[in-house]
C-alpha cells in the first residue's frame, strides 16, 4: 500500500489519500496496481463485485474532488 500512497503524494493528492478508509485505499490498490478485477476483488472479501465498484468508485471520487 505505500505503493499507492508514494504514487498519490508524487501528484499531489496526498491529502485525497488520508480521506480514504483503508478498504478503499486496499481495493484501490488491488484494482490500479496489481491488475486484479471486482469480481476477484470480491472473492478476497467475501462481498459481490457491485460492493467492491461503489467502493472504488467512491474512493476515486475522494480523490479527485480534493
């Protein structure tokens, strides 16, 4: 996860970072950095794939409305 935190401060939404629970900073990671789909994703947490986009999706908007 430091991956993801070194990737944001490097844009400058360092504080967009601290806004994001850390399920979304970890599903955020999973989706972006390391390739993997909702729907694996979702197996990691035992949750459907729809939870998992409105997380990310959530978590992206925290970014970019920042």
């Amino acid at each position: 996860m430091d991956r993801l935190k070194n990737i944001l401060i490097k844009v400058g939404l360092e504080r967009g970072y601290e806004r994001l629970t850390e399920r979304e900073k970890k599903i955020i990671n999973f989706y972006y950095l390391e390739g993997y789909t909702d729907e694996e994703i979702a197996k990691l947490y035992g949750i459907c794939h729809q939870s998992v986009n409105e997380s990310r999706q959530k978590g992206i908007k925290k970014l970019k409305y920042f």
